[in-house]
C-alpha cells in the first residue's frame, strides 16, 4: 500500500488540475506496468483504499472502474479485484517526435483514451491531405495523458481503404498501442514522416475535453501536425495533436524522417 500511497500523492500535487480519479488510475497503471502490482496481485477493498488515500470513495471506484473496462484489472465475485493478466506495456511511441522532461529524459508513460470512432463522407481538410476515397476516411480521437502530468487532445485520419481493421477492432487495442504499428500490421509500411508546429488557442471543445476548469477562456497552446507517408509518398495517416501549455519540451526529432520546413 505503501508505493501506492507515495505514487497517488505524487500525481495529486504534479496535477492539482487532473481529476482525482484519474491520478489514482495512472498510478495504479504505472505500478503494474514496472512490475510493482504483479499479474494476480489482490488490491485492497474500494472502502480500505479511500480510507487509505486522500481519495472519496466515489472517487476511488471510478478509478477501479475504469482499470476494469480498459483490462488492467479484474473482478472476481465475492473475492475482490485483482491485477489481470496480459501484456499492459504503456510506451506508446511514434518515429515523429517525443516529450521530454525538464531533465531532458523522454517521457516513456503515454496513456491513451480513446474518445471517438468514426467515418467521415463528407469533405474536409483531410480529403486534401489523404487524397480523395470514395469508401470514406476513418477519424479517431483520443486524449493522450502524458507522463501523468497533461493531457493532449489528438485527432487522427486514415483512409478507409488503408484503415482496415482499425474502423472495427475492440477499443482496448487502439489504447494500447499507437495508429502506426498497427498499420504495419496491415501491410502499409510508414517510410517518412513531416511535422509542423505552431502556436494556437485551443478550441473550446478540445479544452472542454483536456483542461475543463478553462474551457470557457481556452489558453494558448501548442497545434502539432504530422503526416505519415509510405515509400511512394502517399500519405497513410494525418495526426493533429492540441497541446496545452505544460512543463515539458517538445522534441522533434528522428534522423530516418523527413521534417517539413
């Protein structure tokens, strides 16, 4: 109890602003992943952990609830809930770019929500970036917690031709892996990749959905774009990432890709 103690107190004054629920979440997370809460591990009951944390109850069982839906945890009848077996690794990687901390180590902890599954027909930008396709482009959105510390609002585009599997695959595996290693599973081989930054007031429905307290006055922040293209140059994946203002830096970098100017 005592690791967990130390962990959810550690989120809680490194993200005052996160939902509480979510603190817990992530540092229940990143203790089965470094192997703290082993496979089978049988966690405290939901009133000997509230009791334990400065955590409501409420509080603690949406967390729980969450680890249970997303599969890190199970519940047993009449015997409590347990760390679930399977693979819970959590670097979600990209060959594009990487978030550093203020020490310069790389941010290895990316926990991934996915929060729409849809295809689009009509046109849009991504029709330019994607080319035209009669079938329609698949669009994800997800929100991607950092390290623990901030949350971005990412948006990504495929065609549905390219997409495959990904427009009807369960909603645990989008979570637990990024867009690309799951296109190379498909046979579409992403070659190079162009980033473009920029500086940009958040949209009011993505702060809705990263930083809620100032949804109603969004802060600058930061429009991340890139395109992931194969061999031949055409374009497998268009990421658009909104960043809020945070602590960390923003590295661009991967010898074998191509940045645009």
């Amino acid at each position: 109890m005592i690791p967990l103690t130390e962990r959810v107190a550690r989120h809680l004054a490194d993200s005052p602003r996160t939902p509480k629920y979510l603190c817990l979440r992530d540092a229940l997370i990143e203790l089965i992943v470094e192997g703290e809460l082993a496979e089978g591990t049988r966690l405290p009951t939901e009133q000997e952990l509230a009791a334990a944390l400065p955590l409501s109850l409420g509080t603690v069982q949406k967390a729980l609830r969450d680890l249970v839906d997303s599969g890190e945890l199970t519940r047993r009848r009449r015997l409590g809930t347990f760390v679930a077996g399977g693979n819970h690794r959590r670097e979600i990687t990209t060959p594009a770019f990487a978030f550093l901390r203020s020490d310069g180590t790389r941010v290895r902890m990316v926990l991934i929500r996915l929060l729409r599954r849809e295809t689009l027909r009509r046109h849009g930008a991504w029709v330019e970036v994607l080319g035209e396709c009669a079938a329609g482009y698949l669009h994800l959105v997800r929100q991607d917690r950092i390290d623990g510390a901030f949350d971005c609002y990412t948006e990504i585009y495929l065609r549905t031709d390219v997409a495959g599997e990904i427009a009807t695959m369960p909603a645990e595996t989008l979570e637990h892996e990024s867009v690309l290693p799951l296109l190379q599973a498909q046979g579409h081989e992403p070659s190079t990749a162009e980033n473009r930054i920029g500086h940009a007031r958040l949209p009011k429905a993505v702060a809705r959905a990263i930083v809620p307290e100032l949804a109603e006055t969004p802060p600058p922040g930061l429009r991340l774009e890139t395109r992931y293209r194969n061999a031949e140059g055409r374009v497998l994946a268009w990421q658009v990432m909104y960043i809020p203002p945070n602590d960390y830096r923003l590295s661009l970098t991967t010898p074998l890709w191509q940045l645009d100017a």
